[in-house]
C-alpha cells in the first residue's frame, strides 16, 4: 500500500461503498499496524516537492490531501531552513543566469511565487546569486 492521508483512504474505501463503521474500522487498523501514518506521508510528499515548490505551495498540497494542520507544520517546518537554497536552485535550473533588466526579474519573481516561494526567500535568492 502506497503512502496516503488518512482522508484520502477514507475517501478511497467509501468510493468502494463501504460503510462508515467499515471504514472507521479500517482505518484504525492501518494506523496500529502503521500502514497509515500522516506524518510519514507528509514527510514524503514535502521531501517530493521540495526540490521545485517553496513551503506554502508544499503545505497548501498537503492541505488538500486532508493532512491535518499540524502534520503540515511540522513537515513544512523543516523545509524553511532550506528555502532561499532550494529557491536559489529552481532560479538556476529554471532561468540559468540572473536577469539583466526590471522586467525579466519581475518574470522571476511571479514563477518562483507561483510555485510557493516567499517573497523574502526569493529575494535571498538573488542576492546570493549576485554575490557568487
């Protein structure tokens, strides 16, 4: 069994039109043989993501798996020590060099936001690209 949210699992087994008490059954279960642990899958999907999403994207994709909100913390958590760096690297895979004029730096800008990139992070980014 793949790694899922415990909503997603419940949302699969009642797709199969087993009954509530079923499904709360089941679902005890997967978590006591630890076949069902949100923390872990979250853990994992953050990890996935992160080498080409920033922390808000990552925790608003988890949000709508139905991890619970403090699962999401603690995942994301982690990553934002990592933030400029992986923000500095999707600049580079991305764009390759650092842009020239006021317009290609807005471009950025609103591709590294759209993937979930603070503002501040992003403009970390640069700042570190210039200085190498």
């Amino acid at each position: 069994m793949r790694d899922m949210s415990r909503a997603e699992f419940e949302r699969k087994l009642a797709a199969k039109e087993f009954t509530p008490e079923e499904i709360a059954e089941a679902v005890v279960w997967c978590e006591a043989e630890g076949w069902l642990n949100e923390a872990r899958y979250a853990e994992v999907v953050a990890r996935r993501l992160g080498y080409r999403y920033g922390a808000s994207r990552i925790s608003q994709t988890l949000k709508q798996k139905g991890v619970p909100d403090e699962v999401v913390a603690a995942a994301v958590g982690e990553m934002k020590d990592t933030e400029v760096a992986r923000a500095r690297e999707v600049l580079a895979r991305k764009f390759g060099e650092a842009p020239v004029d006021a317009a290609s730096r807005a471009k950025q800008i609103r591709y590294m936001q759209a993937r979930g990139f603070g503002y501040e992070a992003i403009k970390k980014a640069f700042v570190a690209d210039r200085d190498d």
